[in-house]
C-alpha cells in the first residue's frame, strides 16, 4: 500500500509543477493560466508532495532501497502524467490529483 501512496503523491507533485509552467502550452484546456503568486504556491506544494513521497518510501524500505522504490515510483506517476492523460484526457487530471493520494490514504488505513 506504500508504494500506492508514493505513486498517488508523485502524482499529485507532478500535476502541481506541470500547472506551474507559465508557457501557454502547458496550461490545461479551458483553464485560465495561474498568476505569479499561484505558481509560486504549485512549485511550493509540488515539491513538498514529492518529498513527502520520498519520506514515505524511506520509511518504508529504508534509505537505500527506498530511495530506489521512490525513483520507481515517480518514474510510474509520470508516465501515467504525461503518457496516460496528457494527449487523452487532460480535463481528468485535476481531479485525479485530488483524489488520488485520499484514496491511496483510506485504501491504506483499510487494507494496511
């Protein structure tokens, strides 16, 4: 269920930085293009997922094999980013940013 986790926060890290790109292209269909200030807070809480992500997998495995399986775990969220929703469905990723790492947290407590 860690590695779950890891992958729904590398997720939602991503999906932060990526709407944190002031180019044009890079902003979502039908979205208006976030501020100066919104950027800044998508950079802050990007990086701050992904580290939470890298916490969450040392304290898994420790640090040698977790920062491993954090290095395989960002390689999974950013292939379903920019490979699995970006060309198909790039109005679904913003909510699944929100939910994913809520449903990887109850499946966790449940199952875990």
């Amino acid at each position: 269920m860690t590695v779950w986790l890891a992958i729904a926060l590398g997720f939602s890290g991503f999906t932060a930085l990526w709407r944190a790109m002031e180019h044009p292209a890079h902003v979502a269909p039908g979205q208006p293009a976030p501020t100066v200030q919104r950027r800044r807070q998508l950079r802050i809480a990007g990086w701050v997922l992904l580290t939470l992500s890298l916490l969450l997998c040392w304290s898994a495995r420790g640090g040698a094999i977790g920062t491993v399986l954090w290095l395989g775990t960002l390689t999974a969220s950013a292939v379903l980013l920019v490979f699995g929703l970006l060309p198909y469905r790039p109005r679904a990723i913003k909510p699944l940013a929100w939910g994913a790492p809520v449903l990887a947290l109850l499946l966790w407590g449940v199952l875990g």
